[in-house]
C-alpha cells in the first residue's frame, strides 16, 4: 500500500487520505512514497515550428518503409522502399527518431539542452533536418537500377516532407543570413 509523508510532522499515512491525523496538515498534491516524477506530454510547450517539424517528420519516418521504386517485369511490379533501395537512408531513420525523441523528450520536460550548450536547439533540429532533406533528395534523384525503374508514391510523401520539416527552421536561418 503506498503511502505519503506529512511536509509538517513527517508522519507516514495512507495515499489519498486529505489530511494528516497527527496534525491536520493536507496532504492535497503529494505523491506517494518511492513514486517518480510523473511525465506528461505538454504540446502546448511546444512551438508551431516544432509542431509542424515533428508531423513532418513523423510522415517522413513512416514515407521510408512504403514503396519508393517500381519496375514492371512483365509478369508483375517489383517495387522497394526507400530503406532497400538506399541503405544510406537509415541514417535518415535514425536522426527522424532523434529528432521525434527531441521533440517528445521537451514536451515531456524529461530532457532540455543545457543552457551552457554551444548550439541551440534549433540549430541542432535545423541540422538534423537538413541532413534528412539532403539524403532524401539523393534518394529521390539517384534511382536504383536502369532503365523501367519509376518512382513509387513513398519517394514523393518522403521528399514533401522532408521538406516540410526543414522549411520552418531554414528559412528563417536563410532570411536572418541576407540580414547580415
């Protein structure tokens, strides 16, 4: 049975009870003992920026594992995602995972960067997003095989996106730039 501490006496007494019986204290808001610090995710911590990167990304970490290329072999279509078809596209993978886990892990207030960080967070998303949207676009313009292979709808749900996710980080870094 889990139990609190009275902030007052420092008696031990059942979860849930209002008040302390010792003293009268309330016990209204304290967590039991030995629970941790409850996690919930806040999106209104949240920007519209980070809004829209983390959607876009979610769509582009899905956009890897459908269909990028087709090719019609006469009997049938052989089609490959974009993971198959560029394993250097894992890394996109990877840092789409990070990115969401940024995301996540700052709306949850589980993990920030430290002040004392020489990058700011969105340099650091600007980065990750534009490593994504610079292997995507290599993916879409290097199709594997010869001649017959078309692109699939994944290669162009990943490209939007991947553009998606970095236009709201990039372009203001652009604009900024011009302003210099």
């Amino acid at each position: 049975m889990a139990s609190v501490t009275c902030p007052s006496c420092q008696t031990q007494v059942a979860a849930g009870t209002p008040s302390c019986p010792s003293c009268g204290s309330s016990l209204a808001g304290i967590r039991p003992t030995g629970a941790g610090p409850q996690m919930r995710f806040n999106s209104s911590s949240l920007t519209q920026t980070d809004r829209i990167v983390g959607t876009a990304t979610i769509v582009l970490f899905i956009a890897l594992f459908l269909p990028w290329f087709s090719v019609n072999i006469g009997i049938g279509t052989v089609s490959a995602d974009g993971l198959s078809a560029h394993g250097y596209l894992y890394l996109t993978l990877f840092l789409s995972l990070g990115v969401i886990g940024m995301l996540v892990a700052s709306a949850t207030g589980a993990w920030s960067l430290p002040a004392t960080s020489p990058i700011a967070r969105e340099q650091l998303l600007l980065i990750a997003t534009a490593i994504n949207f610079v292997l995507v676009l290599l993916g879409f313009v290097l199709k594997p095989g010869g001649s017959g292979v078309g692109w699939t709808f994944g290669a162009f749900i990943a490209l939007a996106a991947a553009v998606v996710a970095a236009a709201p980080l990039g372009l203001p870094a652009i604009r900024a730039r011009r302003g210099k």
